[in-house]
DNA sequence: CTGGTAACTTACTCTCGGGTCACTTAACCG
DNA sequence: CGGTTAAGTGACCCGAGAGTAAGTTACCAG
C-alpha cells in the first residue's frame, strides 16, 4: 500500500526530485513567466512543499536558473551542432526547426524560458538569459546573413531584422506547439518543410 | 514659476491626466506585463500618485482595460479597414504590417497587450483579450487562407498555423522596432518590403 | 536496536504591491 | 471675498507570495 504520507521522507532521491522540480519549474515559468510563477505551486504540481524546494535551489532565482540553463544548453547545443553541419542556406532554417523540435519535444515550453520579458532587468538571470539569447542571435545572425546575401540583400539592418524575426516565427510554432499535445516532433517538421516548400518555394 | 507642488491640485483636467495615465500604463504593461508592471511606478511616471490613479480608474483590472481597449480598438479597426480594401494575397502582409506600423507609431508597446500572457487567466482582462485576440486571428484566418490556397495548400490545420506564425511575425517586428527609435513607420514598411521581396519573391 | 542523516512538513516572518481613508490645496462661481 | 468642488497627497491596511526555523519520519550502517 503506499499511501502518501503528510510528513517525513517519501524516498524519493534528491537528484530524482530535483529533475521533477526543474520540470515542473520550467512548465510555471514557461506558462506564466518569472514574475507571474508562484513557488508553492511548483512545489504542489511535484506533491511537495516549498521548504524543499528552497532546500534544494535556494530561492526563485536558483531554480529558474537551474531551468535555464538546462533549456538553455541543451538549446544553443543543438543549434550549433545543426549549423556546424552546414548546407544550402534556404535548407538551414527547416534543419534547425527540425533539431529544436526533437531536443525539446516532451519540453516545450522550456523555449520561453529564454525569452521571458517578466525577468527582473538586472541580476544573474537576465545576465545568463542575455547570453544564451546572444549566442542564439549569433547562428540567427550568421543565417540571416547567408540567407540574405544569396538573394542579394545586404543591408546590415535587414539582416538584424530578419535575424529576430526568425527567433519570433520559431516561438510562435512552439507556442502553437503548445496548445496541440499530439503533434509529435516529426509531424510538426512535415509541416514546417510543407508550408515553407509551397510558401516561398524553398 | 511654475515650481512643482507636492499637494493640492497641479490644475490638470481629469481627461488630460486619464489620456497621460493610460499611455504610461500602455509602456509599463507592455514592457513588464499585467503582472510585472506596478501601479506606484506608473503613477509615478506621470508624476502623480497611486491615490488618483486609483479614483480616476478604480483597480489594476480596470486601468489595464482601459489600456487594452484603447489599442485593440485602433488595431482591429485598422486592419478591419485594410482587409476590406482587398487586394492581391501577397500583397496583403504588407498593407496590414503598414497599417500597423502607421498607426502604432508613437505607441509601440501597444501591440503587446493583446499578446501578455501574465495577464490573470479568468476575468475581464482575459475575456477582452481573447475577444480582441480573436478577431485579429480572424483576419489573420482570412489571408492565410486566401495566400495558401493560391499556392495549392489547402490543409485546414497548416493555415492555423500559418495564421499564428503571422501574429508571431508582426510581434517580433515591433519588438525590434521598439529598440530602434529612430526608424519610422514609412522607414519601417519600406524595410518590410525590401525583405519580403528579396526573400520570397512577392 | 540505536544513532545519524537525508527527505520531508508545519507554522511561522517579512516584504512588496494592490487598494483605501482622511485630509489639503487650488480653481472656479456667485 | 466665501463656499463648493475637483485635483491631488501622506499614511495607512491587508493579502499573497518569497523565504525560514524547527521539528518529524524513514532509511541505513554498525
């Protein structure tokens, strides 16, 4: 029988609860932002209390670190290891959709995290949000620039611009993402490729 | 001399201090969210204090509304006028982004209240949001399906989300205009132009 | 079976921000 | 002028959520 007990220890290792909690962090921060996330219900959604977590992370700002920098290495990871294998510009924005959507298929609002504007303006977040989003500005950056100039574009600015556009189209599918739980990695690839392929004929 | 009292009237017209109230509101909102932004902060950016803020519009809820109203009104009316006119369906992005641009351009953070997700899940800030939400992705419906169907994509489920992807892409175009002061609304649809047709070829 | 430690909780404190009360000053009208 | 009203404030209340102190239970080594 395991009845769960209201006090004492339930054997759950700490390094297997703590992976609940950062999962669990990463869906109230993803959802609601840093400001609009409340501690006690992270600990509630993993069936625990808020001592623990603070135990285990310290404060607000060490868990949201802690999901931070998990979405935000295993992001920039991806990314560099898509675009570090090269190919025809115009294939490279589906390839990286492609590796994004795989690495964070059963985590998809671990994206978020890396663009929450609810962060406060100074500290050690926003100093590790700002250079995970530097990092993912630069492959943007360099694609942007690959794509433009093959199409004779090459004011610097445009390429600014459509550098951030394509981090702003990638969280709208994930967004979208989102709210549509039987979409699986591959299905949301087909039809990324499908509706670039008929769209702009890349 | 028209050294600043601390108290008494400063001779300043309800409607006037309403109109400076919620403009501050708009940035604040925009810039930190529904649950980000502090009361104090915008009453003090105006220069006055939360007392009057609160009698002039009652609660949190209710000078976010007013915000909210103010820019969804201009933005649905906007491109409620655009989209009549008709036209080409590729030709269609452009008019609705230049409607935008023209009539959000000293008011930029205003889009953003339409898309906040920290605002609170239930209530009357959710419901005018969703409503204003829900008639942009009416329109949004409306010329992803005219631009797919005239390119022989014709799943109801891709138009969805291209439809998204759109309200993404308008998102982030204003977010990277709001750090760039200095480009206006005509330098901004020119920009748009120039990408779009090197790009896709519209 | 016993002592130590890791996994937990109950029951607090404290700060910040939404919201309010009672009051003060200026403008306007007769 | 004097009285009314609109514009405005300082000082407070209170609830929610971050963070903590001290205790409770279970497991394990000897």
């Amino acid at each position: 029988m395991t009845e769960s007990r209201a006090v004492g220890t339930k054997g759950m290792p700490r390094e297997e609860r703590e992976a609940q909690l950062v999962v669990a962090g990463t869906e109230e921060f993803g959802r609601a932002g840093y400001s609009g996330a409340s501690m006690a219900e992270i600990a509630r959604r993993v069936g625990v209390t808020k001592p623990l977590l603070y135990q285990y992370f310290g404060s607000k700002d060490g868990l949201y670190l802690a999901c931070l920098h998990r979405a935000g290495d295993r992001l920039t990871e991806g990314v560099a290891t898509t675009m570090a294998a090269g190919g025809e510009p115009d294939q490279m924005p589906l390839k990286v959709l492609a590796a994004i959507f795989t690495t964070f298929d059963h985590d998809r609002y671990a994206w978020r995290l890396l663009r929450d504007t609810t962060v406060p303006a100074r500290g050690d977040i926003a100093a590790a949000a700002a250079d995970y989003r530097r990092r993912l500005d630069t492959f943007a950056l360099l694609g942007a620039t690959q794509l433009l100039t093959s199409r004779g574009l090459a004011d610097p600015v445009d390429i600014e611009a459509v550098a951030q556009v394509w981090t702003g189209v990638v969280d709208s599918l994930i967004s979208w993402w989102i709210d549509r739980p039987d979409e699986d990695a591959a299905a949301m690839t087909a039809r990324c490729a499908r509706i670039m392929g008929g769209l702009f004929g890349w």
